[in-house]
C-alpha cells in the first residue's frame, strides 16, 4: 500500500490514524495516572507495570482491530476496506506479540517480586487472579488465530479453515475481558477507567452486530435477494445471478464489490468478497467468482431460490478514480467480472477504454464475447504460460506491443495479486504515473 | 497493494521500546504521589480489624465509617520483612483500599502481585466489619 497508488482519500485515512493514535496515547495517559509507583520500586514491579501497559494496549488494539475490519461505514468510507484489511493484518501481528510480551513480563516481574520459579509464579499468578485460567485459554486462542494467519501457514490453509479458526477470535476476546475488568489493577482501582474500558468493548460489540448482523438482514428484508442462476462460465468460473426487488437501492458501482453470503447451511458461516460483473439494473445483479476457494468452487451446486445476504457496496475502484478518458483495463482471473463493469461503465460514457485480458488458456478468457467489438472498446486477449512462453505477457515490451499508447491513459488492474504487481511494474517502466494506476485487492485474508 | 510483511513487527517493537521507555521514565522518576492518609472526621468511628498472618508477614487494617458506610480503610500493618514486600504493599494497599470503599464490603479482588497480603487484607477487613455488625 502506497499513498501513490491509492491516491483518493487521504483525509479519511488521516482521520482513522488520527483516532487510533489518540486512543493509543489515551492508554498511555491512564496508565500514567493510574499507577503511581512507590518509593523504593523494584525492578520486578517496573516489569510487571509495563507488563500492565502492554496488555492495555494489546486490549485497546483488539477493539480497533474490529472495527477496521467490521465492515463499519466509517471506517470504509473513510480508507477502502483493502486498506482496512492491510492495517488489520499488520496490526494482528502487533496484537499477538502485545499480548505475548504481557503474559512474559507479568510473570517475569511477579517472579522477581516474590522469588519463585516461573512455573511456581504461573500456578500462584492463575491461582490467586480473578478469572485468569480464561484468559489463558483465551490467550491460547489468540496465538493460534496469529499462527493461522502467518503468511507460511496461510499458504496451506484453504479460506474456510483460516475463517472458522478466525472467529474464535471472538472466544479469546470474551475469555480474556474479564480478567481485565476484574484483576486489572487500573482499571480496578478507578470506576471511571473501568467504566470506560467497559464501553470501549460494548461499543465495538455494538457497531460489528449492527453492520455485520442487522443491516444485512434488514437489506435482505427489504430486497429479498435470492439465487436466479448459476452460469458455469469455464471450469474454475461462475457466475451468479441474483434477483430482488429495487436492487438499484444498494447503489453499487461498476468495480465494486460484496461480502456475499448464501443462506444454505454449508454456506452461511462465511462471507466471501465477489466484485459485481454488470453494472445493476432494476432487479439484476451479477458476481462472477474465480475458484480461489473450498466455498467458490461448491458455489456452483447452489440452488436457484437460495437466499443470499449482501453486505456492502465495498471498494473504490470505480470508474469516478479516472481523471481522462483514455482507459486501459487489465483482468485477470475473476478479476475480469469487476473488468467486464468497469468496461460498460467507461464505454456508456463515452470514454476510449482498451481491455487487457489475462488467462493462461482460450477457455479461461471468460465473459470474453461480453466484450463486443464496437467503437470506443477495443479487448485484446493475452493467452498462455509464462513458463511456455518463456516471458510475461503483461512485462513492459509485451505490454508496449499490445497497447502502444499506455502512458496517456489511466490503467485499472483488477485480479491475483502477482499479477497486479507485474502490470504496476510494466506501467510504471512505460512512463505511466503512479497516480493513474488504480487497483484494489479484493482479499479479506 | 503492495504486501506490507513486517509491519506488524515494526509496529510491536515500537510499542514494546515506547512501553519500556514510558516504564522506565515513570519508576526512575521522583514520585510527588502519596497514599491518602486518614484524618479523623466529625460523624465518622474507626474500627481496627484482627492482625492477619499471611506468608510474607501479618496485615491489620483499620476501617472508617461514616454512618453504615465505609469511607475509609488504613492499613495498620502489611509485610515489611523484605524491601520488595514494602514495594509491592505500598502500590497494593491503597488499591486494596479503593476497592473496599467501591464494594463496601469484604468482597474485593486481588490485586496482581500481591496475592497474599490481599488475602490478609480482606480477613482483616471482614474481622472489621464483623465487630459492627
């Protein structure tokens, strides 16, 4: 993430710092006030206070990192939910070992006050704090959330999985607020800190139940959305149509996308980003999904007539970021769906676009006849393996050939994230400007 | 999107040398904080609660009520046998305290680091409390 290629914006993103770095330094401030050491104070009580400071801090960030990736209005509009997801990753990081370095100085500094053994200090610490063994187990959890999240092991572990284990994130937190309430010596000691430790926690619960729970479910109250069909478009691609009543409401661009969830009891446990590939009408809306996943490739056994929840529109990669008319889109994979918007999107207004399509083979190139030749769209198909063709199709001298006149238009990427570092790289060596260069990872792992 | 891998990293060993420097600054610094002491108040009696023996040494409070309600507790005796126990007790008994005052009762918490003379403080404190009842 570059300030450069994610231009639109900034003083969202800056309001959103703004409010973490005065949350950050409002703990900072209890933690001040809130433990005036003695005279004479041990190494041992230094320790276990700023054991103390980082578990508060540790619990301030938990409660931030809900809120970036809660779908909260706000938050979304305000940076774009890949950014979201970006600061959440990093931050998850921050937590574990916040919460990690806790538990170490917490028994490290008892240990010296009391002079035991760790394993001593550990049973005497569980035994004799208000609901500490939750939080131990919480702990737990929380360290094996990090784990499954760590890049090598994320690699082996299908989305499904990475979710189930993610939201026993919601277990860890449960188990590991009590004993911040009832133990934690600031915010025993003072009603007021406790008070407003206790909001920070019921206002987060709060803002996720509305934007994750209640507005889906009053959405589809209203709309109605069900499975109209699934179009089997190549082997790993589908597409899925929806139909509901005022579908126009949700005011979804062209290039943006939902968290989808079909009702079905296989499915509606989890939630999956799928850009929209039309522009909505009246009663239609269309995704079409890559099969990146355990749940994408079983979504083309679902049943027409399937409810369907629909949290968004997401995503600021409309077609309102261009500041010319010249357009070059490049998709690849289920990418090409929110390409195949973008396109009718740019042509229905008059602007010059050229779609580059990326597939390792003819019957990949899905939504390929949706791209009819006409004027104001020209669709150039780029097909084979890098390891066959001993080059990269998208490399700045294929790239060159294809589009000769890239450095006058503004170039939007949308697919695998390998392949949107190389078209960045190639528009960049043909003198594109970074701030023409939009695009938008549509992960949430 | 460019990956950002380390960041999280970066950001914790930020937060851990931030937390360890405010740590510092905070226990090497001259502290102008004093425990509150108790004053004897007009309407208020004061009842000294049993001397507790607990493993590091013996805690005896007393307890002010103004009418049926706790307004005060002063800690006669804790554990001084070692520097460390006056350490931890000086930061544990006024907490001790508040939370006495808060619950208004014998029902209070322990404080981390300071199991036993928690322990001592509220068999005191109900000895207290038991003498008006």
């Amino acid at each position: 993430m570059t300030t450069a290629q994610t231009p639109a914006l900034p003083v969202g993103s800056l309001a959103v710092r703004t409010v973490l770095g005065v949350g950050v330094a409002a703990v900072f401030i209890l933690w001040w006030a809130g433990a005036p050491p003695v005279p004479g104070a041990s190494p041992g009580l230094a320790i276990v206070a700023g054991g103390e400071l980082a578990g508060l801090l540790a619990s301030f960030l938990v409660c931030a990192q809900l809120l970036l990736v809660g779908r909260v209005r706000w938050f979304e509009r305000a940076c774009g939910l890949d950014r979201l997801v970006s600061w959440h990753r990093s931050l998850g990081t921050t937590v574990v070992l916040l919460v990690l370095a806790h538990v170490a100085a917490m028994i490290l500094g008892s240990m010296l006050v009391d002079r035991r053994t760790a394993w001593g200090e550990v049973l005497v610490l569980v035994a004799g704090t208000p609901d500490l063994l939750l939080a131990v187990v919480g702990t737990v959890l929380f360290v094996a959330v990090g784990i499954s999240s760590a890049r090598l092991v994320r690699r082996h572990l299908s989305y499904e999985w990475w979710f189930a284990i993610h939201l026993a994130t919601y277990v860890a937190i449960y188990l590991t607020f009590w004993h911040q309430i009832r133990a934690g010596s600031h915010l025993v000691a003072d009603p007021v800190v406790r008070s407003a430790w206790i909001t920070l926690y019921v206002a987060t619960a709060g803002a996720l139940l509305w934007s994750r729970v209640a507005l889906p479910l009053i959405r589809h109250v209203h709309l109605g959305l069900r499975v109209e069909a699934v179009q089997i478009e190549s082997p790993d691609t589908v597409s899925v149509w929806l139909r509901g009543t005022g579908v126009q409401h949700l005011r979804a661009r062209a290039g943006q996308f939902f968290l989808v969830r079909f009702l079905t009891p296989r499915h509606a446990f989890t939630a999956h980003p799928y850009s929209i590939s039309i522009v909505p009408t009246d009663e239609h809306v269309r995704f079409t999904i890559g099969a990146l996943g355990d749940h994408s490739a079983d979504v083309r056994a679902i049943a027409p007539g399937t409810r369907v929840l629909l949290e968004g529109p997401f995503g600021r990669l409309t077609s309102s970021r261009a500041r010319g008319r010249r357009i070059l889109l490049v998709g690849g994979g289920a990418g090409i769906g929110a390409v195949r918007a973008l396109a009718e999107d740019f042509v229905a207004d008059g602007s010059d676009v050229v779609v580059v399509h990326r597939a390792h083979s003819p019957q990949a190139l899905v939504l390929a006849r949706e791209f009819p030749v006409r004027p104001g769209l020209r669709y150039v198909p780029m097909l084979g393996r890098r390891a066959d063709l001993g080059f990269d199709p998208l490399g700045p001298g294929p790239l060159a050939v294809a589009v000769p006149d890239i450095a006058s238009r503004e170039v939007f990427v949308c697919g695998p994230a390998g392949m949107s570092e190389t078209v960045v790289r190639s528009a960049r060596a043909l003198g594109v400007e970074r701030r023409a260069i939009h695009l938008e990872e549509l992960s949430l792992s | 999107m460019r990956a950002r891998p380390w960041r999280g990293t970066i950001i914790f060993a930020g937060a851990a040398v931030a937390v360890a420097a405010v740590t510092v600054v905070r226990y090497t610094a001259p502290s102008s904080d004093t425990p509150t002491s108790s004053a004897a108040v007009e309407g208020t009696h004061t009842v000294v609660g049993d001397a507790e023996r607990v493993t590091y040494g013996t805690v005896q409070v007393s307890v002010t009520f103004t009418g049926d309600t706790i307004t005060d507790v002063t800690t006669l005796q804790a554990p001084h046998a070692h520097a460390r126990s006056i350490a931890i007790n000086a930061r544990a008994t006024p907490l001790l305290a508040r939370e006495a005052v808060t619950a208004g009762s014998a029902r209070i918490d322990t404080v981390s680091g300071a199991t036993y003379t928690s322990e001592g403080y509220r068999r005191s404190l109900q000895s207290a409390l038991d003498q008006v009842d």
